[in-house]
C-alpha cells in the first residue's frame, strides 16, 4: 500500500519532472509567482489541487495528466528503448549533423544583425531629412 502511496505522491512527481527539464525551484516559482518554499512545500505535498496542478504544469511544459502519470519506471524504460549500443560507440541516433545547426544559427544571427544595421542606417537617414 506504501508504494502505491509512493507512485501517486503528486509533489515528488513536480519535482522530478522539474529536475528532468533542468530547473530550479527558484525557476519554477518566479514562473508561478510564488517562493520558493512555496514550490518546496508544493514537492512534498501528496496532493496538489486541480488549479494549482495546470499552474505548474504549463509552468513545466506538460500536461496535468503527464504530472499525474508520470512514471520514472516510464522514462528509464523509453531511454532504454531509443538507445542502441552497437558495441563499438555511443550511438544517439542524430537525424542531423551540429555542425550544420551551428552554421545556420550564424547566419541567422548575421542576417539578424544585418536587418538591426539596416535599421538604423533608415533611422539615421529618416533623421538627417527631418533635421534639414
């Protein structure tokens, strides 16, 4: 019966999910609002009501019933069945190559700053007009 108590314990949930996404309580109250003894109370409490529940879900990036049914069994097993070990070296199964995203977010970030420069150079001219 304890396990079964141990499973549904709705603050241990919020906080593991919360540990998995890679942020702090801290982080977590700024989003809902409160403290973070507040957020701590929140992870030991057994049960969380409804409202509060969604709060921190969207505060997670889940679903209410994702907090409800989460399952770290769950997670080890999905991890443990997208991981393939072909015995020679870690394989994560990349679709795309970093290096590619790495160039295309400088030539984001150029274009970007180009437009900003653009901007400006406008801004600059539309005043010289304005001024003369």
């Amino acid at each position: 019966m304890e396990t079964k108590t141990k499973n549904n314990h709705i603050g241990r949930k919020i906080g593991r999910i919360r540990e998995l996404r890679g942020m702090k309580q801290d982080t977590l109250a700024e989003e809902l609002g409160i403290s973070q003894q507040a957020v701590s109370n929140i992870e030991n409490s057994e049960k969380v009501d409804d409202a509060k529940l969604d709060e921190i879900a969207k505060a997670l990036g889940v679903t209410k019933e994702g907090i409800e049914n989460f399952s770290e069994e769950a997670v080890f097993t999905i991890i443990g069945n997208t991981y393939n070990d072909n015995s020679s070296s870690l394989n994560y199964n990349c679709t795309f190559n970093p290096l590619d995203k790495l160039i295309e977010a400088y030539e984001e970030n150029r274009k970007l700053y180009e437009r900003l420069l653009q901007g400006e150079k406008d801004k600059v001219a539309f005043m010289e007009k304005r001024m003369s």
